[in-house]
C-alpha cells in the first residue's frame, strides 16, 4: 500500500516513514496540509494519516479539503491524535475522517492498515444469486458486482430464483423484497433458511427502497445478514457485500479446518482406515439400535500373520506396503455400511451392522482367501481372523463382542494361523469363559467348517 502521513515534525515524519517500510507498505511524506493535498493528487494512494495539527490547517479542515477533491472523495483518511476528545472525534467524523487514531499507538495502524485500504478489483469470487424486477437497478447491480470479479445470475421472479437454488452452487444470495410473481423476496428469504437448513452459512442481502424499521427487523428475524437501500451506493455496496463474502471464506475455512483436526484424530494416515478413536462414536450407534430392534452385528478381528518377521527380513518400508494394501483390501470390498479401522500395529477391525454370525464368518473367510493373493510389495501374506457376533434377544456392547474377537484370533493364531475361528458369544458365562463355542477353519485348501450358534 502507498500510505501518506502528513505531520509537521521532521522527526516524526522520519520515524513514521521507517514504521511504514517497516510493515511492508510506501511511505509518502508531507509535512503541510497543502503539501498533503497536493500529493493526495499526484499519487495514487490507498491511505492517509494526518495529525490534528498542521502549520497551516487543522487535521479536521485537511480531511474536509481532502474530500472535495476527486482523488480523496473516497480515500481513507485517518486522523492522528494524542487526546481523546469527542468533540474533536465529532468534528472530525464531520469532516469525512475514516478513524481517529491514538499518535503513541501508530505502528500498530500501519502493521493494519490493509484493513481501510480502498477495495480492490476483482479481488472476490464466487457466484451470486440476484433477485431485481427492476432493469435499471439490475443493470448498475450487476455491473458493481462483476466489477468486483463476481459471476451473477439474475432473476425476475423470487420464484424462479427458488426453483434454481437447489440446482447451483452460491456464494451469496441478492434480493429486493417486492418483486414480481407468487413469491416477494421476504418470502424468498423465508423460504431458502426453512427449507435449506444446511446452508446457514450461505449469505443473504435484501434490498428495498422502503426504509422502515420494522421491516428491517422482521428480515433479520426470517435470516437475512444484511439489508441495502435503494438508491444503491456503490461503495457501501461493495464493502457490504465483501465483509459478507469474506466472513463465508474464513466460516468456511474454519470448517476445513475442523475436519482436518477431526481427521487427524480419527484417520490413520498410513492406511487411510478410520482408527480406533472412531469406536466410541459409531459403536454407541451401532449397538444401541442393534439392541433397541433385536438386530443382527458383527466383528471381525483380523491380525496379520508374522508381521514383524516381514519388518525384520524386508524393512519397515515393505511393512508399511503390507499395512497399505489390507487397508485398501477392507476399503474396496466392504459394504457402505461397514466400518473397517486399523486399530493398532497389524490388527484390524471391521464393524459389520446387520450382520449375522454365518455371513461375517463367510465375509472373513473370503478376505483370508484375498489375502493371500494380494502379495503387497511382492510378498505372500496371511492373517489370522475371530469373528464374532450380537446374540439375537440380548443387550450387548462393544467390549463384549470385541473381548470374543480377540480370544476368537488368539485359538486361530495357535491353530496354525491363516484361518478364520468364529465364536458366538455367550451372555451366561463368565468374563474368562466368554466365547464357547467356538468353530475354527481348518488349514488352507481344507474344506471350510461352519460357525456354530
């Protein structure tokens, strides 16, 4: 930015000049009203700071000179003071002046100066949805909002307008409040926050030549941001507009963001699998309606055979291959409805919601069989499977079935591994006698047995 201060003090105009540099903007020096008035003309400037007091005017009568000339009509204008005094604060607004600003706190206004500058073109995109039974304001309209890099799509009619809503993507919806058709732009604005409720972030301006307060208020109330009288003033326009456009980019980034941290705690980011923090969310789901509707769920537990023999002999590069290609194994063949995470070192778990004990036992004998031709990184690999399932008429949790699982992969691991060992939980026994019955796979090649109830 090109920053004019005007200040009598030739030391203060040398220290402000380095503050200027110093925040990465231009100083342009003066030391006079007039001096400041005639590089008001000359440069093109995108802010000013003038002290109250001048050799040959005062800061209020500089800033009311400033505005009549064509290149300060809309300039901002700071006034630098050292005493906080209304009436000067008065006068000052009077005269045009944007801000007073305290002289003994100035490195921060330039550190912040981006914040008055002048809007810039084209510097918005997005795409606006403009509501005008009027030609010539939708002319001007539309030539301040393309003017400041935005693509517009204009409608007579609110109803119009509604009907193609849904079938677009907006960054801001534009609208008079009495336009032609069966629907006014207050019901329009009523219309989009009832029946689009997932896009609260999404900004709406309404626009009237009817300045009445009660009015305004009942907007507000039905979900309007901001309101616009006509006739429009282009540069209250566009900074309405922009502040609006700006606060949607940052909502929306803190979004982003939002997810990226969810992300970071649920996704593990060597598979890709949602990991094991994710348990406590969908399980409390799953297993409530599982138990509520008497449905069917299911685990399966898989470990990876003599993983850190394949770390030790080929490196934990090939390792993580292997922990890739079963991660991308369960994503690809899985149901929408399953839930697959890695939920530590080489064990797995899937999650299977309507699911029986038969079809889960089915479902994990067709991934050993996966895993044995998928060969990551070249090598052959095989996993030992529990599988387990929710008993039909009993209240059950994730610990419960999980704890089946785990003993179910412990008798396949001693079994010989590579095989699948189903066990039905049973709700009578005790916490060390969970899991009988139990029916394992034979070796591979062998016919495959059945899981017993």
């Amino acid at each position: 930015m090109k920053i004019l201060v005007v200040d009598r003090s030739r030391v203060f105009r040398a220290l402000w000049s380095r503050m200027v540099l110093a925040a990465g903007h231009k100083p342009i020096m003066a030391s006079s009203g007039a001096e400041g008035l005639a590089r008001i003309d000359e440069n093109d400037l995108e802010l000013v700071c003038a002290s109250i007091t001048l050799p040959d005017m005062s800061g209020v009568e500089f800033c009311r000179q400033a505005r009549a000339r064509a290149a300060g009509h809309d300039l901002p204008l700071i006034l630098l003071t050292t005493k906080q005094d209304h009436d000067i604060r008065r006068q000052a607004f009077e005269a045009g002046a944007t801000d007073v600003h305290d002289k003994t706190n100035i490195r921060d206004l330039f550190h912040q100066a981006a914040r008055y500058g002048r809007p810039v073109e084209h510097a918005h995109e997005g795409k606006v949805l403009y509501v005008e039974d009027s030609p010539t304001v939708a002319r001007v309209m539309i030539r301040i909002l393309e003017g400041m890099g935005l693509e517009v799509a204009h409608f007579r009619s609110a109803d119009e307008a509604l009907q193609t809503f849904e079938r677009g993507s907006w960054d801001l919806v534009l609208s008079d409040i009495l336009v032609e058709g069966e629907i006014s732009g207050m019901g329009l604005v009523s219309r989009l926050r009832q029946q689009f409720p997932d896009k609260t972030s999404l900004p709406i301006v309404a626009m009237s030549g009817l300045d009445d307060q009660n009015r305004r208020a009942e907007l507000f109330r039905l979900g309007v941001n901001d309101f616009v009288t006509k006739p429009v003033l282009e540069d209250e326009v566009r900074a309405r507009i922009g502040n609006l456009l700006a606060n949607k980019r940052l909502f929306e980034e803190v979004q982003d963001q939002r997810q990226k941290l969810y992300d970071m705690a649920m996704i593990d980011p060597l598979t890709g699998l949602r990991n094991r923090n994710v348990l406590a969310e969908c399980a409390a789901r799953f297993f409530a309606e599982a138990n509520q509707k008497d449905m069917p769920l299911s685990l399966i537990l898989l470990d990876i055979d003599h993983f850190k023999q394949i770390n030790d002999s080929h490196g934990h590069l090939v390792g993580d291959e292997v922990l890739v290609g079963v991660g991308e194994l369960l994503r690809s063949t899985g149901r929408e409805t399953d839930v697959a995470l890695r939920f530590g070192g080489e064990e797995f778990l899937l999650v299977l919601p309507e699911c029986d004990l038969f079809d889960a036992h089915t479902r994990a004998e067709e991934l050993r069989q996966q895993l044995r031709e998928l060969q990551p990184a070249g090598i052959t690999i095989t996993a030992s499977f529990g599988v387990t399932s929710r008993p039909s008429g009993e209240d059950v949790g994730m610990n419960d079935l999980f704890r089946v699982a785990d003993q179910a992969v412990y008798r396949a691991k001693s079994e010989g591994r590579d095989r699948v060992v189903s066990r039905a939980l049973d709700t009578a026994a005790k916490p060390d006698e969970q899991g009988t019955p139990a029916v394992d796979l034979p070796g591979p090649g062998q016919p495959t047995a059945q899981p017993v109830s």
